[in-house]
C-alpha cells in the first residue's frame, strides 16, 4: 500500500474518511499498519495489502488462478475466440489515457493488468482489488515488478468499494458480474467511484439472446448456468448514458460499456401542448395533459 493512496479510501461501511497508523514500511510504501475509521471500524494492511472487505463475512467462490486459467483456456477453445481480443478490446472502451486512475474489480490473477497498465504509462495508477486472498496472491505473484510501483492491490467488495466518491478515471470489471448478490448496487456502486463524463466497462458469461435457441445454444446450455447471464440492463444506475452492449467471445459473454454522466431531470416549466399551464403546475393540481387549467382559488 501507498501512504498516499489514503486520499482515496474511504471506509467501506459508511464511506468516511480512514486513517493511517502505520506500523512498518519505509517510505512511500506501507508494509503493515491499521486503516481506522470514526464509525469505530478499522482494517488490517498486512504484507503492503489493505483488507477492506465488508461486510468481514461475505461469502464467495474460492477458486484458485490455475483453475481460473484452465477455465479461459476451455472457454477460448471451446467457442473458438481469442482471449487476447476481448480484453483488449474491453481496456480500449474504457478511454484511458497516461496519468488515469483506473480500478479494477475482481481483478482475479491480474489478467488485464497487461492491456491497461500500457494505457496508462506516465504517472498512471490502476487499484486492483478482489475478495479472493488466493487471487491476490496470484496476482502479486505475476505482477512485474516495473510494474509494481504503479499497482495497489487490496481486499474488497465490489458492493461496497472502499473509494471516495469520483476517486477513479475509469473502472474495468470482467468475469464476477452475474455472481454478485446485489447486482444493481454493485453497478451502482462502480458509477459512484468514476468521474463525471468516464467510462465503466463490465461484462461476464451471456450468451446472445438470438442465439438461445440455436443449435449452439443449446450446446452451451448443456453447460449448466456457465453461459445463460442475462445482460442486467434493468439494474444500470441512473447516471449511466451512451449505453452500450456487446456480445464478444464467442457471443458467449457480454460486454457493456456506459460513461457516468447525471441522472435524467426534465423541465416541468415548459408549458403543456395546447395548455396555457405548464407541466409542473398540471402535476402540482393533479391534472394531466388532457385535463383543464389548474384549479384557482
């Protein structure tokens, strides 16, 4: 952990401000130490890694990198796709340039480290987190180490992400999505962290709704519930604009990208059509736009 990434943390419970007692660690960089907060809260860093998960018992599926790996592999051949392609194309919708901050949820054992640390070169930061301690470890392991000084890996949820508000230039979430207990909170919380006007990329397994009951289809279906996500539009936050979904891999996952901007609010002072009465008036007296004049005393 770096000493100066407490500017960006937030407590993951109430979101106040977290403070440093540092244990061991020499300059910038913090070995061990306690991230307490004034709800009474505190977490661990241990081994340069804060642990900055809440709930403390959330519940997730261990699984190690090596059978993660096996996995993609299994997947890349059996749809006959590239792995490479997707991931470069999913660091290229999120619009970064050098000198971003970028996070990461459920980063896993770092396999997108490669395709956005070149993005951002030049003063770049990209926070990486997961819930896993065994993908942790794998990811520290395969971290370069030029690389290293540009990277902060932690402990987290990605339902309750330990960030203040527009901490983040961008945010990449890959493979967790469909998983996620509380899958409208944890989109809204990805746009909570992103500035105003960046970028949100997030995808997992889904297979193409026109392609659900084609004889590939119903080949992947035989696959239990690996390939049947359903896109959760439903569940993107207000402030997501210039929506836009992609079926990649295979047209076996799903890829949605979305820029943080402002939630919708219309103009209730224009006047209704044909009315000498505006909207907000007609709603203020409980009229419609079919209804007459608002009522006078």
């Amino acid at each position: 952990m770096r000493e100066s990434s407490i500017n960006v943390y937030r407590c993951p419970a109430c979101r106040g401000p977290l403070a440093l007692a540092r244990r061991d660690g020499t300059g910038e960089e913090v070995t061990t130490g306690v991230l307490s907060c004034g709800c009474g809260i505190s977490f661990p860093v241990e081994n340069g890694v804060p642990a900055l998960v809440h709930p403390p018992s959330q519940d997730y599926l261990r699984e190690d990198a090596e059978t993660y790996d096996e996995l993609i592999s299994f997947e890349a051949r059996l749809l006959e796709d590239d792995e490479r392609k997707v991931r470069t194309l999913a660091a290229d919708l999120l619009e970064i340039r050098p000198g971003d901050r970028v996070l990461e949820v459920a980063c896993g054992p770092a396999s997108n480290f490669a395709y956005v640390l070149p993005r951002i070169a030049g003063g770049g930061e990209l926070f990486a987190l997961d819930i896993s301690p065994e993908m942790i470890r794998a990811a520290r392991r395969r971290l370069a180490a030029d690389d290293s000084r540009n990277v902060e890996l932690l402990f987290a949820n990605g339902s309750y992400l330990p960030f203040a508000d527009a901490a983040f230039d961008a945010l990449l979430h890959i493979g967790t999505l469909n998983r996620f207990p509380d899958v409208p909170r944890a989109l809204a919380e990805m746009a909570r962290v992103v500035k105003p006007g960046r970028k949100v990329v997030a995808g997992d397994e889904g297979l193409a709704p026109w392609l659900r009951n084609s004889a590939y289809g119903r080949l992947l279906a035989k696959f239990g519930g690996l390939f049947q996500g359903d896109v959760p539009l439903n569940d993107l936050p207000e402030e997501a604009e210039d929506v836009c979904v992609r079926w990649v891999f295979g047209r076996a996952y799903y890829l949605i990208d979305f820029r943080v901007g402002r939630p919708p609010s219309p103009n209730l002072d224009v006047k209704l059509p044909g009315k000498d009465f505006t909207v907000r008036e007609a709603l203020e007296a409980g009229k419609t736009a079919s209804s007459g004049p608002p009522a006078t005393e």
